[in-house]
C-alpha cells in the first residue's frame, strides 16, 4: 500500500486545491486520480467546447436577424466538421498540456483509473492500494439517463460524447429541457439541424422564472419544435430512423419523434456508486450526493468534497470557488463558511438568459419584496437592438433595499447580470448604489439600472408576466397547426 498526505479525486477543480497546497508544503505527497480526460468536465466536456461552438452559432443567429435591418446576409456554407474538430483539439490540447504538467511534477502521482474506497481513507485504484491522510472528493458528476424502454439498443449521445461528432445530424430529437439540452438544441438547430424538445415539465430551464422560461420557449420555438409536458416513454428504430415515443403528460396521447439521432440532457448524475464513498463513512443523500457541512468538510474529519460531487449548483465558477473554502479549511487551518446566496449563472443561447439570487417566489417566502422589471426596448440600446420582449427582472428587500435577485433574458445578459451580482457582494447588498453610480448612456447595462428604477409591489407585474405567458401559448399553437398540417 502506498501513503500520500493528500488524494485528490477528479483533475477540475481539484487542482485548484491541490496547487494551492504544493506551494504552500511543497514536501506534499499527492496521489490524484482521474478516469476521464484530464482537466475535468468542464474543459473537456463542458463548459469550454460547448460555448466555442455556441459562438459560431451566434453568428449564424445574428446574420439571420439582419433584414429586420434590411440588410441581405446569407450564410452560404457551414463547415460543421471543421468547428467540431476545432473545439475538441483545442480543449484537448489543453488537456495534454495539463497532464504533462501533472506528471512532471515529481510530488504527484497519476492515476488514470477508477478509484474506489475500500476501507478507512484508503483507496483501490486500478491494481493498487492507496491511503490518504487528507483526501477531496471532486468526483464530477455524469448524464442521468432515464429507464426509457428501448434506449440503449437505440444508442444515443450525451454530453460525454457530442464533442466527438464531426457530421451534422439532419434531424435530432433531445430529451430534456434544461440548459444543457437547450444549448446544444440551440447550436444544431443554428448549423441546419430539425431539432425537437421533449421535456416532461411543463416549462423549459424550470429553474429559471417563468416569464424567463416562457420568453426563451417562445423565441427557441422560432427554429426548434420544442415539446413540453411530453414524457419519453420508448424508443424504437422504424425504417433506419431513431423513433422516440413520447406521452403528453396532460392529454395522454402518445406522439412519435423520428430523428437521425438522440440526444439525453435529462439531468446529472452522481458518481458516489462508482467511487462508494460510504466505505470510508461518507455519507451521501438518497441520490448519492454527498453530504457536507458549511465547511465543505464531509461527514468523515479530513475529507471534503465540492463541485458537482455535493448536488448542489453544477457550475465551474461555483466549483472554482468552493475549491478556494476547501483549501482554506483543509489546509490553511481557517474555519470559512461557504456562502451560496449570490451565485450567478447564464444559459449561452439566444437570447441569453442569466440569473443570480432567488426568485420572486422564493423571495416571496421570507421577505417583504419589491419588483422591477425594465424591456430591453425601454432604454435607448434596446431600442437600435429592435429587442422587442427581452426584458431584466430585480427582486430587493422592501425595507432595506438589499438585493435578492436578478434575473435577464436578451443580449449581453451574461455579462449585464454582474451588476447585480457584484453590488450582492458588498456589504449589505443594497440597491443603492445603482441610484448614485453613472451608467454609461445608451449601454446595455441600462436595462438593469432602470428594472431597479421601477420597483413596485409584486401584484402590479401581473399584466406583463400574462403577455410573455400569451407569447409562448401563441408559439404552442402555431406548433400544433404545423403538426395538423403534415
């Protein structure tokens, strides 16, 4: 058996740690173990390629928008194979730079296998035995793919492997409807692909507020057939086609989904039944998450976890972050609580959606509120945009004008939500600022300036919540002409 100071699972965010911890006792033994590429989900398989192809289909969205300018842009050609290859060496090729790195490093051990907990802080991985003092559970998650009858003889793609395509699919059908299955819906459909949804929610990104849902499936529809309240119940090839059976959850019918190829973005799922983290007295809840307290330290002293490992918000800037709380609380004898109450996140389609806070209905919950809404089309960037319904939603304290909330569907709004998100870190959180601070005149960032300038009681957005909900019933309707039609 061999014993390491430290065992770092997963080369994400783990790293992060880990560096941290060489520099500061560079007499550290460090065993780290990896069974996927190096790097972790979000280079190799996430984050990175995901939004390299999203901006060529950006382009694509942009030039299509152009004769509302009344110009004439056509997009002749798209070398699909040639913008798959690209994203997948490049991130590769950081991915063999970062292995390099790792195995150069005369105080760290690579496994590249599965690593198992087979005892107290010990560890089977591939043939051998490891024991750590210190170990950090940064296990990832992986797709959840649903008991569909049918599916595995199917075959299907994921996240796991989409990266990998290099032909376009004529035709896709995706279960799911959250961000991932919207943003790869959203770059095939760009490239030329029939695309179409099947969520068994009654709304898209569920997550988000349902004004953001209802305004992202209205726009989306405009180029995807998106399908919600239908449950996937089979899958079936008929006639050299992929054939997804799907049930509407209200009526009960059954309608049938012929693609070239599926694709599952049905969730995530944990990888604690690979690694069986219980063996060294780790809890995990009932889907196998694991369990930590405010500390990001385990149920076991001397191991902690973050990232998607702990379920909770499975996203690398939040991984990026909770690796910081590890190592100051594992390694640097600090006691620092970790602190979700202004994490932001986006969606890279178009139009973006962004969000950071909670919404008006959890706000609701404990706090006496005040809303804002402001239409992109109000200020005067909006406006040169023709951004007809994309709009920037806030949510405060009544009392106290601390920030609870922000949420934006349109242009820019990944990068317009951090106003919000930086005032949420100050202090106290307050508003204020954005009533004494200069916007630049017209910017985008005006759009969240004037959402805080026109707070109101939650009652009086009634009226506007009702015609983004008639928007996306509009866009239900002309889907189901369309299918009457054929």
């Amino acid at each position: 058996m061999r014993y390491y100071d430290v065992i770092a699972f997963g080369t994400g965010s783990a790293m992060n740690i880990v560096a941290e911890a060489i520099s500061m006792n560079p007499d550290l033994r460090v065993a780290v173990i990896e069974n996927g590429p190096i790097g972790g989900i979000c280079l190799t398989r996430g984050c990175i390629p995901s939004k390299m192809l999203l901006y060529p289909a950006e382009i694509v969205h942009t030039s299509r928008q152009a004769n509302r300018f009344w110009m004439d842009i056509q997009v002749k050609k798209i070398d699909f194979a040639r913008i798959m290859e690209w994203a997948y060496e490049d991130v590769m090729g950081e991915s063999r730079t970062i292995e390099e790195n790792i195995r150069g490093d005369p105080r760290i051990d690579l496994y590249q296998t599965t690593g198992e907990f087979v005892d107290e802080y010990t560890v089977k991985s591939g043939d051998e035995l490891i024991r750590g003092d210190k170990i950090l559970l940064c296990t990832g998650s992986r797709p959840l793919i649903p008991p569909i009858p049918g599916l595995e003889e199917v075959g299907y793609i994921t996240n796991e492997n989409f990266f990998k395509l290099r032909r376009l699919p004529r035709s896709v059908a995706i279960i799911g409807g959250g961000y991932i299955a919207m943003e790869l819906g959203f770059f095939l459909a760009m490239m030329g692909s029939r695309v179409t949804v099947l969520e068994m929610l009654p709304r898209v990104v569920s997550t988000e507020e349902p004004e953001i849902s209802h305004l992202l499936e209205y726009e989306l529809g405009e180029f995807m057939d998106i399908r919600v309240n239908h449950r996937v119940v089979e899958a079936r090839r008929k006639n050299g086609m992929k054939v997804l059976v799907a049930e509407d959850m209200k009526s009960r019918e059954t309608v049938e989904v012929e693609a070239d190829e599926i694709i599952v973005a049905a969730g995530r799922k944990s990888n604690s039944d690979i690694t069986k983290p219980e063996k060294t007295g780790v809890r995990t809840d009932r889907d196998g998450w694991i369990m930590v307290d405010e500390y990001l330290e385990t149920t076991k002293p001397n191991i902690w976890a973050c990232g998607d490992a702990i379920g909770k918000y499975m996203f690398k800037h939040v991984a990026n972050y909770e690796s910081q709380i590890v190592f100051y609380n594992a390694f640097h004898g600090r006691k620092v609580k970790v602190d979700y109450s202004a994490v932001p996140h986006a969606i890279f389609v178009q139009p973006e959606v962004a969000a950071v806070g909670v919404g008006e209905e959890e706000a609701r919950r404990g706090h006496d509120i005040l809303v804002g809404y402001c239409p992109y089309k109000d200020t005067a960037k909006g406006l040169a945009m023709k951004s007809e319904h994309h709009f920037a939603k806030v949510i405060v304290e009544k009392d106290t004008f601390r920030i609870l909330g922000a949420h934006a569907i349109g242009p820019y709004a990944s990068s317009m939500i951090h106003e919000a998100v930086m005032l949420m870190y100050t202090r106290d959180g307050s508003a204020m600022p954005v009533f004494w601070g200069m916007h630049i005149h017209p910017a985008v960032n005006e759009v969240i300036e004037r959402a805080f300038y026109d707070l109101r009681e939650p009652e009086e957005w009634e009226g506007f919540k009702e015609h983004l909900a008639a928007l996306v019933e509009e866009r239900r309707r002309e889907r189901r002409l369309k299918v009457q039609a054929r």
